[in-house]
C-alpha cells in the first residue's frame, strides 16, 4: 500500500494514520542512524588517538591533513562528501548509492489528493 495512494474513500483521519505511522518508523531510523554514527565517532576516535600515541603522526599533523582535505571541495566547513573521500583513496564509486538517490528521488514525488 502506497502511503500517499488516495482514493475516494480515503478520510483525513485514515491519512492521518499513514502519517502518523510513517512518522513513527522514520524517528526509529534516526534514532538507528544516531547510534551508529556515535558508535562511528567513537571507533575513529580510538583510531586517531592511537596513531598519534604511537607517533605514526602528530596532532598537529593531523589537523593540517583535516584542513587540506576539507577545503578540496571549495569549502571549510569541517565536512566532506563520501565521494570525495572515494576519489582521494582510489576507491571505486559506490554504484547501489548512486541507484538509491536516484530511487528516493523518483518516490519523493506527491501524488495530489482526489476527492469528490
């Protein structure tokens, strides 16, 4: 059942529903993606902090490596694209990304709502 497939017999309170439901599923997949990416973080950080305990590099360093990376892209904001990171390593881009947003995009469109 699409969520947003409407039908003369639809009523607001049934649509409501749906929302409701998809609403509730969606804070699950954040609270999901939250903890996977604080787990991330954490193993990163024991990552970073061994390398320079061995002295592999210094903090300095490694900010510097941070910065150089970051502006690549035009822009100091402390982030960078997945795909960036792939070039700059070498990795072969992740064609099922790729097919996904393009997925997402063609199921984003809203189907107006019929009623008589």
């Amino acid at each position: 059942m699409d969520l947003f497939e409407y039908d003369n017999y639809t009523t607001d309170r049934e649509i409501a529903e749906k929302l409701t439901v998809s609403a509730r599923i969606q804070s699950r997949k954040s609270k999901v993606l939250k903890n996977e990416i604080g787990s991330i973080k954490l193993i990163l950080l024991a990552l970073i902090k061994s390398l320079i305990d061995r002295g592999i590099f210094s903090h300095d360093e490694f900010c510097e490596i941070i910065k150089e990376l970051d502006i690549e892209d035009g822009s100091l904001d402390g982030k960078s694209s997945i795909n960036k990171l792939r070039t700059i390593l070498n990795f072969p881009s992740n064609k099922y990304n790729k097919k996904m947003t393009q997925r997402k995009t063609k199921q984003s469109k809203i189907i107006p709502i019929k009623r008589s």
